[in-house]
C-alpha cells in the first residue's frame, strides 16, 4: 500500500484495515445527521399533519434503506468505493462521468454546508459571517485530511450532542403545541401532496446516500454494513426529520436554527448546529477527495484541501446559488447508483471478478446511455423524482445490457460459423 493511499482511494480495502459494527455505525450516523434534512422536516412539518409527517418519513427511509443498503452489502463485499465500482459497469474512462458528478456535487454540498452554519449565527451574534465562513471551513477541511480516523471521532462526539440537544428542543415544541395530543391534533398552515412530500423525503438525501460504499467499504462483513446503514437512514434521518418537523409545527418556522433560538437554545445551538455540518462537511470532502483522485490519480488528500478551499471560498454564492441546481443533480446522482446496483445484482449476478485482477473496457457506452435515459425520465415522468431515477435506470440498464449482450453473442455465432465455412472450403 502506497503511503499516499491510506484511504484505499486506488485499491480495495483489505480484510485487516476494516472497521467493527460501532465505527461503521458511528461514521454513518454522522453521515446522516445531516442540518439540510432538519430543514427538509420543517418543510414537512408546516405543510403535515403528525401522522401524515409520520407516514411520509417512514416511507421515504424504507426507500432509502433499500438503495443504501444494497449499495453498502457491495462495497463490504467488494472493499471498492463508489467511484472504483462505477468502473465495472461505466468501464476504466466512464467512471469519470459518476466521479465528477459526485466530486462536483459534494463540494456544492461543502460549501453551501459552511454557510448554512455561518448565515444563522453571525445574525444571531452580530459576527461577520465572511469571517466566521472562513474559519468555520477551514477548520473542517483541517480535519477532513485525517480520512476515516477523524470521521469516526467526529461520530463519537456529534450524534451523541445533537441527539440530546434535538430532543430536548422537539420536547419543549411538544410541549408548546399542549403536549402528545396537541402534537397529533395539529393542523398545517401549507398543503403538500403525498408524492411532493415523498420527494423531500427521499431527495433530500439520496445523493449523499449514492456515496455510501466510500464508507460502508471499511465494514468487516456484509451484514455489518447493511445492519449499519440501515439503522442510521431509520435511525439518524428519521430523527433529523422529526427534530424539524415539531419544531415547525410548534413555530411555524422551518428552519431548526431560528426554532432553537427562540428556546433560548443560542449557545448550545451553535455548538450542536456546528458539530452537526461538521460531521457532514467531512464527509463531503473525503467523498470528493475520492473522486477527483479517480479521475486525476492525484493523492485524495491534496482534493480535500482543494475541494474544501474552494467550498469554503464560493460558500456564500454556492448558499444563494446552488442547491437549485443540486435539484436537478437529484436525478443525475442516483441513476448513478442505480446503474451499480442493477450491474451487481442483475447482470454480473453477484459475481465481480477482484479489482486487482480485472481489466476494463474504456467507456461502456449502454451505462452511459441508461444514465442520460434514466435521468430524462425522472426529470420528465409524474411522481416522486428520485424514485423515477432509481427505477428507470435501473430497468433501461438491465435492457440495454441484455439486448447489446445477445447482440454480441449472435455476431460472435455468425463470425465462428464463417470461420467453420471457410477452413471447411
């Protein structure tokens, strides 16, 4: 192992570099105390009843679960990140297309992270936010240099204090609303229809969840990274939501930082708020870092650096600008996914050869054929977006895949059988 690959940015993580069932569970909960998915309750929460909000959260993690899931039981079989298992289904040169995508996305993420911290503090301090951008960013990428290692002290330390901060903040929404039954007797302010809330739910955080093999690959086993994946998205996501949403409900405000605030909540807002996009922004950046290293083979720590220079620099602009166009990406993102999903399971059943030994093709061109096709459909079909990417994709990959294949097979038949003919004659 190369001195500049401690995080296995080239290869597979070895059998005796993987992490137990708490480090896993601690870095994906940190994964999935996400701020954004706090406001996205509070979206819900103002336009929802409770048991509405309920039913909504439910379904949109079960999906969730099932595509993260699916997507850690390859990584912890494989040892592979994202962007080395998109070279078996997008081929050597075609797995450009997901890095870049992913790399581009998480640093948008980054740096609208940044600001999201920043905005709501310096107005509530009266602090220059620019300032507090500056070393709030830098920070986070000093941190994200040291991998894995600090990801999981992160988790030790975030979810823990945001777990106890949000709780003690959705109780006293209870508690302003009249209690349990004033919390089930609520009444929206807003309508949303089912499929809209679905969307929230589930886009909210299936991009970030298309990442999840660059970390579920330090699993031990399969059954490890599954079970820990799938608690966090039930778990940690379901939590965020609901942090947001009652405090919605009970404030009619969105978002959980001016929520906290009215509580008195300042201090330990700030706090919890910043541990909260840290943990996060981490991510974001050892994600990234992956990605351009892909494209590049450049060292994945000189990326986080850049990556989070660059975040921290555009933050403002990336706040005000960017999530609109991380919209779209909705759809662009978990076709991805979706392309090494229905690669693994339904056409090289369950069978990669190890990544070592493999030689790719370039560009497999039925990938990125389904992935242009998928996403058209997701942006242009009715429904919920992000299931329509994952769906599609799925079925016009596993199409184009067997149709090419007997394609193959047929001229492989006709060229034997002329050869036959000729050493015949």
């Amino acid at each position: 192992m190369s001195k500049n690959d401690q995080e296995f940015s080239w290869q597979e993580v070895p059998k005796t570099q993987r992490n137990n069932f708490w480090k896993t569970l601690s870095v994906m909960l940190g994964f999935t105390f996400f701020s954004a998915s706090m406001l996205a309750g509070g979206e819900l929460g103002i336009s929802l009843t409770f048991m509405e909000f309920a039913a909504i959260v439910l379904g949109g993690n079960l999906v969730l679960g099932i595509y993260t899931g699916a997507l850690a039981h390859i990584a912890a079989k494989t040892g592979l990140s994202t962007h080395l298992l998109a070279k078996y289904a997008f081929g050597e040169k075609g797995s450009y297309l997901p890095s870049f995508l992913l790399g581009f996305t998480q640093v948008g993420w980054f740096g609208v992270g940044v600001a999201m911290f920043a905005v709501p503090v310096a107005k509530a301090m009266d602090w220059n936010v620019y300032l507090l951008i500056f070393i709030f960013g830098l920070a986070m990428t000093a941190s994200a240099i040291y991998g894995m290692k600090s990801l999981v002290i992160l988790g030790y330390i975030a979810v823990p204090a945001i777990t106890i901060l949000g709780g003690y903040s959705m109780f006293e929404g209870v508690d302003k609303l009249g209690g349990l039954q004033g919390l089930l007797d609520y009444t929206p302010t807003e309508t949303l229809s089912v499929a809209a809330a679905l969307t929230i739910c589930i886009g909210s955080f299936i991009s970030g969840g298309t990442l999840t093999p660059d970390f579920a690959r330090f699993a031990r086993t399969s059954k490890q990274a599954v079970t820990a994946t799938v608690i966090a998205f039930f778990l940690g996501n379901s939590l965020m939501f609901l942090f947001g949403a009652v405090g919605a409900m009970a404030y009619n405000l969105a978002d959980i930082s001016e929520v906290m605030f009215l509580q008195g909540l300042i201090i330990p807002a700030i706090i919890v708020l910043g541990l909260n996009i840290w943990t996060t922004n981490d991510n974001a950046l050892y994600a990234s870092g992956l990605g351009f290293a892909n494209i590049t083979k450049i060292s994945k720590k000189f990326f986080v650096v850049l990556n989070g220079v660059i975040g921290t620099v555009f933050a403002m602009w990336m706040y005000n600008n960017f999530v609109s166009f991380l919209n779209v990406l909705g759809a662009a993102v978990p076709s991805i996914g979706a392309i090494i999903i229905a690669d693994y399971f339904f056409i090289k059943r369950r069978n990669y050869q190890t990544f070592s030994s493999m030689t790719f093709k370039k560009i497999n061109w039925m990938a990125i054929l389904a992935w242009a096709i998928g996403v058209a459909f997701a942006q242009l079909a009715p429904g919920i977006t992000p299931l329509n990417a994952l769906l599609g994709t799925a079925v016009v990959y596993v199409v184009l895949m067997g149709v090419f294949s007997t394609k193959i097979s047929k001229e492989k038949v006709i060229t034997n059988d002329n050869t036959k003919c000729k050493i015949a004659g």
